[in-house]
C-alpha cells in the first residue's frame, strides 16, 4: 500500500503546537475533508502535541495520503526518547476524533479515513510549505470562528430536533387515538362475537332438543305401532294356520297379503326404531368372533325368497378365500348387508346380485362387496342416498319404495363398527357398495381363567387331550363319558365352560347346547363342541346355537384356549341381551 508525503513540520513547544492545529486543518482541507471532518483533525492534532510539549518531546509531524481501496490521511508523530506516557485527556479526544491511533514506544500514527478517492489541492499545499504560518491571536481567531459555525450548526441541529420532536409527538397523539379508536372498534367486535356465540349456544341447544324430540317422536310411534301390527300379523297368520276354519282360495290370497304387507310395516317401524336408537347413540356393539360362512349362509336364505323372477340371480362367490379372524357385532353386520341386498333386489330387474367377501385392502380389514346390475344412480344423487328419508328419484322406475332411512341406518351402524360403507354407480350399468370393516383382532383377549370345567367325550385320549389342554386354564376339570352325563354334570356343578364332543354317547353335543340354550339359569355358559369330520350343517347348527367350534384333529392349548375365548365372548354376547 503505497503513501504520498503531503507536508512535514516540527512540534517542540506551544507555538508548534498552534502551527500544528491550523496545519492540521489545511491539509485536512487539501485532501477533500468537509468542515467537521476538518475541525476533527484540527482538535486531535492539537490535543496530542500539547500532551507532547507537556512531557517535553520534541517531534515532526508527518502529513500523508495513503492510497488503496481505504485512502486516508495519515499523520505521523516520531520521538527518539523513553518514557512517553500515551494516556491523558488529549489522547482520550484524539482516540475519540480521528478513525485510528496506533501508539508505539518510539511514535503515534493518527488516521483519518477518505470516503472518496481524495483529489489533493496541490497549491494549497505549496502555499503551506512556503509561509510559516499565522500568529497565536490568527489562531485564536480562526477557532472563535470555527466555534461560532459549531454553535451555528449547533443551533440549527437543536431547531431541527425540536421540529422533529414536534413532528413525533403529533404522531404519537395520532397513534394514540388511533389505538383508542382500534380498542374500541376491538371491543364492539368483541361483543359481537359473544352475541354470536350465546346464539349459536342458543340453536345448537334447540338443533338438540329437535334431535331429542325427533329420537322420542321415533322411539315412540314405533312402540305404538309395534303392538297393533303385531297383532295383524298374528292374526293373519292364525287365519292361515292348518288348523283354522277352512277359506276360499281368494280369501286366503287376501290374507296373505294382509300379512305382507303387515310383515313389510312391521320391519320399515323396527327400521325406524333402529335408526332413532343409532342416532340417540345407545346402540352399543356386542364384539364376539363372527363365522363369516354363516353369515353368508344366513344372508342367502333370507334374500332368496325376495327375487321376483328368475330374471334376477344371486350369486355368491363360491371360492371365499381364506379371511383373517373377524371380531364384531354379528348382528349389526347381517343389518347391514341386508340393508344393502334388499336395496340391490328392489332395484335390478334384470341380470345378477353378487355377494363376495375378501381381505380387505388393510393387513386387518375384511371386505363385503355387494354389486348388482340394477338401474343404478345418477353421479349427483349418490351423495344424498345416505341422508335419511332420501329416495333417488329414479325408484319409481321399478316400482320401488321404503322409508329412505336403510342405507343412512346401515352406514351408522358401519361407523359404529369401526368401519365404512361407500357406494359406486353407473346408470344404466348396476351399482356396487362396499362394507370394509377391521378385523377387530384386538378384542381377541385371552381367555378368562376358570374355576370348573366339563368335558364330555366317548373318546378316553380325546378327554385326556382336552384335560391336558385345559391344565393351565381350568382350576377344576370334571369328565363325562356321554352327554347325558355331562347335562346332569352341568345341572349340578354349574361350570363356568362345557366341553362336549359332537358325537358324544347318548346326547350329541348339539343336543346338549341346545338343552343348555332353552335352560334361563345355563343359557350363558360358555359351550366348546369338539367335532371329527365336520359338516356345514353342524357348524351353523353350532354358530346358531351361540358356541365354539374345535377340531379333534387340532387339540392343542393354543386351539383350545381360541376356542374357549370364543366361547365366553358369544355367551357374554347371549347374557347381554
């Protein structure tokens, strides 16, 4: 970094000291610096050659421009004596005016830093160079003038902040009534906003008593209708009993629509009372394993009897695959797709009703898709037919009718189970709904301790078996060589799990389920039937009858205490309702 030397002038007392202030400001002129900038160099020059003088150093002061990306001024103070003290009050103001002061043992570099690349007025410091400076009284003048232009700007700097502080406080009152103005606007919105939320409080409360109301109104007129309706019903059918007086072939024929039509009122009021129930929230799931197999079966033989003609088949996929474990309401779920199936026979007049049951699209789901070939539902009713009383207009085209409240019942109850019904259509084409449930494997909990068992089998090893398999879970294990035996067992033990082959000796275990079923006081006892090669019959016999199933083939503690958990689940089920 290269410097130019500007002017070099000796400092050995106080009249050096003065030539050196008004130096000082010169060259400070000479490089461009404004009038304070001026006075800055002037005060910190002056302030260091009288501390100087003061400790009797003699020196030269060297003027400089450094030139680079930063130029400055610089002014060198050399000494070539030890012991100069570098501290004071002159020092202090030097440091405070000029950008940088660098002390060493043998000098003091003071910098001034250019904001701009300094155009140096060369005749003004070949007029320096060439006179030898003013008197002390020139000096004194020249800083009463630099003190009054101080004071001057002092002044005008004073008015200025005045007005700015003028200029501020107005302000500050504007932000103040502003502030007011904001509080209050605040504070009316406020009120409004309470007022807003007390009336919605208002309407919600008189949306819940409507809801109530409507739930009584429901509740009610279904009650009231029930008793009279099954009345008809009861009549009708003892009209057309064997054993009654004999009647014509048209009266008979009137008759049995007389109980059609009351069997049809008498399930649209059970619909209506079920609906008030899931709506009120007091229909509560009853969890217990479900053979889906027998639903099917279930399901089958009730919409069967519902096809109008052979223009309509129901098919249901004969090759289920293999479905994980499902934990639900039984009851609820055959609602459900009835719902569904007796929407779909209402509404196809022609082709197929499919019925299939897979896995669901989740590792813990199962999935029921109900598709038929009906006349489907305009893409801008499909979000309706779940609202209740709601019927697509296009029903009339087949003649058909209801309440409008199946499909919003049926999708309550699938919420209520944990899952969801959706429905996809196409006019023209059939419509396909899906009930996806969870598998509910997490209400599969162990199975309760018992105090007392009875096993009842003709087998000896099948006995030893299953009291080997129950040794970890039943505290006592009564057995039984036949099923009578094992009835009068259960009459006088009262057990709290029975264990009964199918095939049993004397009374089948079957038979002995439903012995225990039609007893009030053994009707919720958990019932295990052991079965060899077993038939669908005996399993829907079994599932009908509310008990487990095992195989003789898979007697383990593994198999036995699923199946004993199956058993206490079902017979909490049956002792619930």
């Amino acid at each position: 970094m290269t410097t130019t030397e500007l002017l070099r002038l000796p400092v050995a007392d106080e009249r050096d000291v003065f030539l050196l202030r008004q130096r000082g400001r010169q060259v400070a002129a000479a490089v461009g610096l404004d009038g304070q900038n001026q006075v800055r160099v002037a005060t910190a020059l002056s302030d260091v050659g009288r501390e100087l003088v003061r400790q009797e150093v003699s020196t030269t002061a060297v003027f400089s421009l450094r030139h680079g990306l930063v130029p400055a001024l610089l002014v060198e103070l050399a000494w070539h004596v030890p012991g100069v003290v570098g501290s004071g009050p002159g020092w202090d103001t030097a440091r405070r005016l000029m950008d940088e002061l660098a002390l060493t043992s043998a000098g003091v570099t003071l910098v001034k830093k250019l904001h701009h690349s300094a155009a140096v007025d060369e005749g003004l410091l070949r007029e320096l160079r060439g006179t030898a400076g003013t008197t002390a009284l020139d000096e004194l003048r020249a800083q009463n003038q630099e003190l009054l232009e101080t004071l001057e700007n002092l002044e005008a700097k004073s008015a200025e902040l005045e007005r700015l502080n003028d200029e501020l406080e107005e302000t500050n009152r504007g932000v103040v009534a502003l502030y007011q103005e904001l509080s209050e606007e605040l504070e009316r919105t406020n009120q409004g906003v309470v007022a807003l939320y007390a009336e919605l409080d208002a309407k919600s409360a008189e949306l819940r008593d409507a809801a109530a109301a409507r739930i009584r109104f429901w509740s009610n007129i279904s009650h009231e209708l029930r008793a009279p309706i099954n009345s008809v019903v009861g009549l009708t059918r003892l009209l057309g009993a064997p054993g009654g007086d004999p009647m014509t072939d048209d009266q008979r024929h009137h008759v049995d629509l007389i109980n059609e039509s009351a069997a049809t009122l008498l399930a649209l009021v059970n619909e209506l009372l079920d609906t008030a129930k899931a709506e009120s929230g007091s229909l509560e799931p009853r969890m217990a394993p479900v053979a889906i197999d027998y639903v099917i079966t279930q399901l089958r033989a009730s919409v069967r009897p519902l096809l109008r003609s052979g223009d309509v088949r129901l098919v249901v996929d004969g090759a289920i695959p293999e479905l994980p474990t499902l934990v639900t309401d039984e009851t609820m779920l055959v609602r459900i797709l009835r719902n569904v199936l007796s929407n779909a026979v209402k509404f196809t007049k022609h082709g197929e009703i499919r019925f299939t049951a897979e896995p669901g699209p989740g590792p813990d789901e199962v999935r029921f898709v109900i598709t038929d070939t009906g006349i489907g539902i305009p893409p801008a009713e499909q979000g309706k037919v779940f609202e209740e009383f709601y019927q697509v207009p296009n029903a009339l085209q087949v003649g058909a009718s209801g309440t409008g409240l199946g499909l919003s019942y049926a999708r309550k109850l699938a919420e209520i189970l944990g899952g969801a019904l959706r429905l996809n259509s196409t006019p023209a084409v059939g419509t396909e709904v899906v009930l996806t449930l969870p598998t509910g494997k997490d209400e599969l909990a162990q199975p309760a301790p018992v105090a007392c068992a009875v096993i009842a089998d003709g087998d000896e090893d099948v006995r030893r078996q299953l009291r080997d398999a129950l040794a970890g879970l039943a505290d006592d294990v009564v057995e039984a060589g036949d099923g009578r035996s094992a009835l009068n067992l259960v009459k006088s033990r009262r057990p709290d799990l029975v264990v009964v082959g199918a095939n049993a000796p004397l009374m089948s275990g079957s038979a002995v389920l439903s012995v225990l079923r039609l007893d009030p006081d053994l009707n919720a006892v958990p019932v295990v039937v052991v079965c060899g090669d077993d038939t669908g019959g005996l399993a829907r016999t079994v599932h009908g009858l509310g008990a487990a199933m095992l195989h003789e083939e898979g007697i383990a503690p593994e198999t036995v205490n699923r199946a004993v958990r199956d058993a206490q689940l079902t017979a909490r089920r049956t002792e619930a309702r």
